[in-house]
C-alpha cells in the first residue's frame, strides 16, 4: 500500500510519501511548502489568509497523490493549529474547501510520535530528543528505547521569529531577548539536576544547523553526527550578523535565513542546560512516527505482523 502523509506546521507543510507492507514503510518521495503559518498568527487567531495557505498548500498536495492514484492520505496539525483560539473554525474551513480532515495533536502526543519516529533509526540507548519546529519544541527524556518523560514547549523558530524579530536577522537585544525567553520556558519545564550526554535532534532548524556545521568544517555534507561544541561555535558565529553569515546561510539553508538563528538559540539552551555533548540528526520524525502509530500499528492490530521502516 502506497500512502502519503501530512504535516501542516507552523513554519513548513511537508508531505512525506510511503509504501507500507509487512509491516515496514520506506520513503518514497517528501515534499515541502514553506507557508509560514506562524506569521499569520494575531492574538492568538489564525487570519482567514493563513487558512488559505493552508487550504491551496493542501489541495495541492491532494492533487499530486490523485495523480500517482494514491487514495490514502493522512494530515495532521501541530503548533499551528494547536496553539490557536479559532481552531474549529479553520478545521471546518480546510475541510470545506479541500475535503480533507486534519487530526490536531496535543504536545505530548507530537512529543511521543516524534520518538517513535526518531526511534526507529536506532542510536544511542539513552539520552535526550529535541524536535524543534516552527511553533514549538518537543522534548523527550528517553532509556533503553522507552520514554522517560516528555514536555512541549510553546516556542518555535518562527514563532520566536515573528514575536521579537524586526527585521530579516535578529539585532543583538532582539537576539538577547529570544535567549533570555527559550531559557525561561526551558526552566519552567525541566527537571532540575538532569543531563544527556547525547541528544537525538529532529526538525529543520537541526537539519539546516547540521548542514551549516559541515560546510564549515568541510566535513561529509551527509554526516549526522555533530558534536555540541560545533552548534555552540555556530550559534556565536550567527549572532554577529555579518555578511559572511548571512552568505553562509544563504548557500547552505536559505530558506532559513529568517527563522535560523532563534531556533540556533533554543537548540543551545537546552545543550546547556542538560551538558549535551553530541548531537545526531534524525532522518526521521513525527511524520513517521505518525505512520508506524495510525496506520501500520493499526495494520498490525488487525492482522499482527511487526512494526519498522526503511525511511
């Protein structure tokens, strides 16, 4: 069975395209818009044009599955549509114009299915998952492959963005009130006394974090492995705003030069603060680890059989 799956974040709208069988999923095709629905946020209401965003991004992608002759599809929302006042109401509205519905996580739930997404590419037994996305971040304590604990956090890379950032690159009070909020959130949710020496990362602001350190370093640009020290240097080389940085990222991630550095910033907030050493970037995340929940666990509640993925 061929199936595509949806996730309508703040800051991305990606399809990921799969084939299941036997219990297995491997990755055939993903797909992203940059729709940047956190900019359409006001007051806590998500602006009839951000609705459309999401109504003419989903549409076609509805369109390029019918074209493969894939019938199922599966769309579920995150910060973006969580953390808003007028959810119902933009759910009814992309139902109504695309014919589509879309499951709205909870924290804890984007948290527990971003693990078992990451999970599934193996790694070290114990330590710390960080998902940060464009509206929020996820952590997820976990040992000998089980959850520990696990907290969402209501800050993003473009919802950081939006809320302090004037220009295109936060200015240096813009950039120090960013750090003095990520660590107010990640103080009111930790655990204190608490490290992990190694942290799973998941998300593009980890991905295009872990590009940048390569091009650097001149290192494989497919290595995912990337020791804390480097993102640390990074984030110090980033908050200067030079031209040199900015070509940087314009070469390496530009549809990031926006949004980069303040999710840079709650990434090395919670380095610090849990003494992380190194860091690994997951290939695989919520999207996954929705898939191997809602289908093939259901698949294998139905007709037994295990549970993995080739992504």
């Amino acid at each position: 069975m061929k199936c595509g799956v949806v996730d309508v974040g703040s800051n991305t709208i990606r399809l990921s395209i799969y084939r299941c069988e036997g219990g297995r999923i491997k990755l055939l095709l993903n797909k992203k818009e940059m729709a940047g629905l956190a900019g359409y946020i006001r007051d806590g209401v998500l602006s009839d044009g951000g609705i459309l965003v999401a109504c003419r991004v989903l549409s076609g992608f509805r369109a390029l599955l019918d074209n493969f002759d894939i019938r199922e599809l599966y769309v579920f929302g995150t910060a973006s549509l969580r953390n808003i006042v007028n959810t119902e109401e933009a759910l009814e509205t992309i139902r109504e114009v695309t014919g589509l519905t879309v499951e709205v996580l909870t924290g804890a739930e984007e948290a527990r299915l971003s693990f078992l997404g990451a999970a599934t590419g193996g790694g070290a037994s114990a330590g710390l998952l960080a998902d940060i996305g464009g509206g929020s971040t996820e952590l997820v304590a976990y040992r000998d492959g089980a959850v520990v604990s696990g907290c969402s956090l209501p800050m993003g890379s473009l919802s950081l963005y939006s809320r302090y950032v004037e220009g295109l690159f936060p200015t240096q009070e813009e950039t120090r009130r960013i750090r003095s909020f990520a660590a107010e959130e990640l103080e009111k949710a930790r655990t204190p006394g608490g490290t992990c020496r190694h942290l799973v990362g998941v998300g593009g602001t980890i991905r295009a974090a872990a590009k940048l350190c390569n091009d650097i370093a001149g290192a494989d640009p497919d290595n995912r492995l990337i020791p804390a020290a480097e993102l640390r240097d990074l984030y110090k080389g980033l908050k200067k705003g030079d031209k040199n940085t900015l070509r940087q990222i314009l070469r390496s991630a530009p549809d990031r030069v926006h949004t980069i550095l303040p999710g840079l910033i709650i990434l090395n907030t919670v380095l610090k603060a849990y003494e992380v050493e190194t860091v690994s970037v997951s290939s695989c995340g919520v999207r996954e680890g929705y898939l191997l929940d809602r289908v093939v666990g259901r698949q294998k509640d139905a007709g037994g059989g295990g549970a993995g993925t080739d992504a």
